[in-house]
C-alpha cells in the first residue's frame, strides 16, 4: 500500500471513530455473535440498563457470607487438618464404656481386649482407652495386637511427606509399642516408628511424640497402635496432623475464592428457610420485591433445592438457586457445596454459582428490565470494580430448554465514559440438567471462561439452555474538550 492510500485509509478510521463517538452518550448496544443460522431461530429478549448512578442502588458489603456449620466434617476433619476421628475416644459420650468408632481391633477378642474408662489426665475429657493385651510375644501374631484409625475417610498418606504423631500413654509394666502408617486393610506398612519404656517411665500419663515419614502413598492410609508386650495400657491421642500443617490449604482457598465478607456460625435458625424443588425455587425470583427497606430486615439463611432435583449437586438445582439468588441480590441476600475426603475435593455445580456472586457485596445494582419473551430467563446487572478498572457484569439464567438471544441496551453511562467494551464471558451450563460433579469427574460441571468479543455499536449474547451466563464490559473513560460553538464538539479518549 502506497503513502497516500495508507493516509487515505487512516483518515477514513479516525473518521469512523469520531461519528461513532458522538453517540456514545446516548446509548449502547452490545454483541457477542451467534452463527447466522441461529440467529433467525431462537427466541430473542432484550435486556434495558440504564447505567446512571441516579438509578443504581448500593448493595450492602455483607451481602454475600459463608454459614459455616460443622456438619460432615467440615471443620474436624475438613479445615482442620486433623487425620485422627475421635481422638479423645469421648464421641461415644461420657458414660464408660462407650463406642470407640471409628477405631477397630488388630487381633482379636482371644488376644486383646478394649474398652473406655474415666481414668484420662484431663478434666475436660476424662475418656481414655484401656488395651488388656492377653497374647504375649509367643502367642500375639507376628505383627502385634492393638487398634488402628481410619481418620474420617482414609487418612491421606503421601510418599516423603511426614507426619507427627503425639499421643499420652499409661501401663502397669514395660511397653514395646509400634506407631504406623499402613494401607487401608493394614496388609502395607507406610511408615512406622517403635516406642520402647520401662514401668516406672511409663506408670503416670507421659506424652510421647514419633515423627512417621511415608514410604508410599495411599488415600485411605490409616493409623495403627500394635504390641506384642503383655499387660494393659492407656493411650489418649493428642494430634496427627501432616508435616504439622493444621489447615486444608486447598479447601481455604475455595472458601477464599467466593470472597465472602464475613462468616456466620450458627448458634441458632433464622427465619426464612427456603428448601423446595428447583421450578418452586426459580419462581421464587419476584418473593421479596415487595419486602420493604424500611422496618424489620429480611435474612435468608438457608436456601437448597431437595429432593429428586437435586440429586447429589445437580446442574438443574445450581441454576434455580442461581435464580433465587439474583432475585436476592436485587433486593438485599448464602450453600454448602464443597465435597472433599482425605486427599481430594471439588465444587458442586451450587459452589460454582456461587462464584458468580463473589464480586457483588459493596457493588451498585443497576436498574434493569427484560422485554419480550422471558418467562424462563432472570437477570441482574451490577456495576462494580476492581484495583484498576470499572466494570458492569451482567448475570443472566436460562431455565429454559431452548437457546435465547439476549440483546443488551445500555442507557446513561457516565459522560467521562467513552465507550464500553467487552472483556469476559463465562458460562455454567452441561449436556444435561441432572450432570453433576464428583472425584471421578470433578470438572464435569464447571464454569467455562471466554473472551468477550463486541460489534461497535451492539451487544447480543447467547444464552445456552440451562445455564448460568455472566458478562463483563469494562468501561473505558474519555477525557472531554469542550467547543467553544454549541454546533459540534470534540472527544478526546484515554485508552
């Protein structure tokens, strides 16, 4: 291309730039394309925001929280990083003797015999674990008597890593104590350390600690307590947490990753507990558009899909609390949704949902309204930030069986607003509303990121059946000039 058609060109650009400018004021539409074939077939409804601050309400910045409750291990055996379940022995309460669950037997009951007294050095947990070893080391099998822990699912061992184990004992004699790590039926040994003392190191509670160092790994490893000494002893386990880590790091940074504001441990239940099936929980969108905002405040502390919708955590109960919470953020708004055992987790396709709300406590919710054929859709639109850059996100759900066309409508955006461009799409959606996911498919449900490509002067996004979709469009700003005429004016943008 010669000199003067390269000018010729570039003049033609910043022409083209100029006209688009001077009608940026007034509105903006926004696109991401669908296939042409498509787009004559599906369904189209328009999304009206009107992105003035006069508009926008402030959503409160404890908006979105975490109700932490210790239900399944969430927190011993979950956060905590505990591997021992029921250490103290005082599951079983505190009339002897009790059940020891989950510790079970090495031997049998013609060579050792266990039970629970009340003899333990501690006030607060006089349960202890009393061992009669009947076998001596001519009669024990070859690799002892005693009990072993499964941890809470399998304790997680992992080859290098190490693993301290401390723990209080008592006998009336010598003891010869092996402390292992071994596989799941005891048939391996991972790791194991001996514990040797005579009766007068040994008669009061002494504590004792053995570092275990795993020579293999296996997710379902379990703690074993063995001798073929002869005589009663008491043991009361103090710790075995793994190279003296006391937290889940990777179950922390999923809470982490849904930024909540703060947690709630629950002491007692609020009002307004919502368990219902997934089409009752998505036209429960519109249940608190006529709460006012003046008097007594509603809390909504508990929500779930239940029932044969919900499955284990299925793609169709996600979307319907998805709704509801939208619904909720519209009007002033916390599940569970994290499955993990000793050495793995994932997010249910709920936990996901969640994700979608992590940018919403403190933001502004812009006033928004679908027209046209929306029975089957929801959605909200915030205008929130970050370190460097302002954004609108719109969320959107689709509980339908069919593709919809969504066009967006952007009104009143800021004067210092040059223009408004696409950044990121992401979409929570699955082949079928009963998917769910699990250990051997973690990600089967999971959101999917994608860039945000916009047409210059219009915005269509497609909305799969059965999905969750937000949108990001980052606000770029302009620097204005303006004429000294009224007939025209100019508009300078920083990029």
């Amino acid at each position: 291309m010669d000199t003067e058609s390269w000018k010729f060109l570039r003049s033609v650009c910043i022409l083209s730039f100029l006209l688009g400018s001077c009608f940026v004021y007034q509105s903006l539409h926004v696109v991401v394309i669908a296939a042409p074939e498509q787009q004559d077939t599906q369904p189209s409804v328009t999304l009206q925001v009107n992105a003035s601050k006069v508009a926008g309400r402030l959503i409160p910045d404890t908006l979105f929280r975490i109700l932490f409750e210790e239900i399944n291990h969430a927190g011993a055996g979950g956060l905590w990083a505990e591997l021992v379940s029921n250490r103290g022995f005082e599951a079983g309460g505190q009339n002897t003797p009790s059940n020891i669950w989950p510790w079970s037997i090495v031997g049998d009951q013609s060579s050792i015999y266990v039970a629970t007294d009340r003899s333990s050095p501690f006030e607060r947990n006089k349960i202890a674990l009393r061992m009669d070893v009947i076998c001596d080391s001519n009669g024990c099998p070859s690799g002892g008597v005693g009990v072993y822990n499964p941890g809470y699912w399998g304790m997680n061992s992992e080859e290098g890593k190490k693993y301290k184990v401390a723990f209080y004992v008592r006998s009336t004699g010598d003891i010869d104590l092996s402390v292992s790590l071994t596989s799941s039926d005891g048939s391996l040994t991972l790791a194991s350390e001996k514990i040797i003392a005579s009766t007068s190191d040994v008669s009061k509670w002494t504590k004792k600690e053995v570092v275990l160092e795993a020579k293999g790994t296996d997710h379902g490893a379990r703690l074993q307590l063995t001798t073929t000494k002869k005589g009663s002893l008491w043991i009361l386990i103090k710790s075995l947490p793994c190279q003296w880590i006391l937290t889940r790091n990777d179950l922390y940074q999923m809470m982490v990753d849904i930024k909540p504001r703060f947690i709630r441990f629950p002491v007692f239940s609020f009002l307004s507990q919502i368990y219902t099936s997934a089409s009752s929980l998505f036209s429960m969108y519109h249940q608190f558009d006529g709460t006012s905002r003046k008097g007594p405040k509603a809390f909504v502390s508990e929500y779930a899909v239940t029932g044969k919708d919900a499955g284990t955590g299925s793609l169709l109960a996600a979307l319907a609390e998805a709704a509801f919470l939208i619904g909720l953020e519209k009007n002033r708004w916390n599940p569970d949704a994290i499955v993990f055992n000793s050495s793995h987790l994932y997010g249910t396709p709920s936990y996901w949902v969640q994700r979608f709300f992590a940018e919403s406590s403190g933001s502004t919710l812009l006033s928004s309204e679908l027209k046209g054929n929306s029975s089957s859709l929801v959605a909200s639109v915030i205008s929130w930030k970050n370190s460097s850059q302002d954004y609108i996100r719109i969320k959107a759900v689709n509980f339908g069986d069919n593709s919809v066309n969504l066009k967006v409508l952007v009104t009143g955006l800021d004067p210092n607003v040059m223009k408004v461009s696409g950044s990121k799409r992401t979409v929570l959606t699955s082949t079928n509303v009963m998917d769910e996911n699990s250990f051997t498919q973690p990600e089967k449900v999971v959101p999917q990121e994608s860039l945000l490509e916009m047409a210059e002067e219009d915005l269509t996004v497609v909305l799969p059946p059965h999905s969750l979709s937000s949108f990001d469009l980052l606000k770029e700003s302009a620097k204005i000039r303006k004429p000294v005429s009224d007939s025209s004016y100019q508009k300078t943008s920083t990029m």
